[in-house]
C-alpha cells in the first residue's frame, strides 16, 4: 500500500513552492516524483503548429520529488506524516499528527 495517492491534497515542504498546496495529478514510482497541480510551473517554449500557430510560451507543470510533499491531514489541516495501520481486518492510512483515517 502507498502511502500518496492520486487526488490526495498535499503541501510542498521544500523549495521555491513551499507553503502551496494541491491534489497530486499523477504518481511516478520510478522517479520517486509526484505532479501537484498548480505548483512548480514552469514556462515551456512552444514550437508553431495547426495548434498554436503563433507558437510562443506556456506555462506547464512539472513534477516534485516526493520527500517534497506531505500529506494535509483532514482534522488539523496542516502537513503529516502517513503511517499504514490495520483497522478491522484492511490496511489503511493514517495521518501520525490526528490519528484520523485517509480516504
């Protein structure tokens, strides 16, 4: 069992975004990266095409490393940590910091 997942609400911890939050977009487990959206936007040169015949710059997410990330607990709000417990029979996460469980 992971202990992100996809829609999770998190917050970056560390570099030029600290403090935003976001819902994870996509999880890449060989990287160890996670896409947040809103967050680490970049401006991507775009080459002319049918599509944008002007060509130009976009603005365009790029992935965070995960030690980047925690997840926003639902009671305080804030980051924590998750933590794998077995309730009734069936693994689930908790956040350490509340002791609430994650969906």
């Amino acid at each position: 069992m992971q202990k992100l997942k996809m829609n999770d609400e998190v917050i970056i911890v560390a570099g030029k975004d600290k403090g935003k939050t976001g819902n994870i977009q996509n999880i890449n487990d060989k990287r160890n990266n996670v896409l947040v959206n809103g967050v680490n936007m970049v401006k991507k040169a775009m080459k002319p095409s049918q599509d944008n015949p002007a060509g130009g710059f976009a603005e365009v997410e790029r992935p965070i490393h995960v030690s980047n990330v925690m997840v926003v607990s639902p009671k305080t709000k804030k980051g924590t940590r998750v933590r794998i417990e077995e309730r009734d029979g069936k693994k689930v996460r908790v956040a350490v910091a509340c002791g609430s469980i994650l969906n």
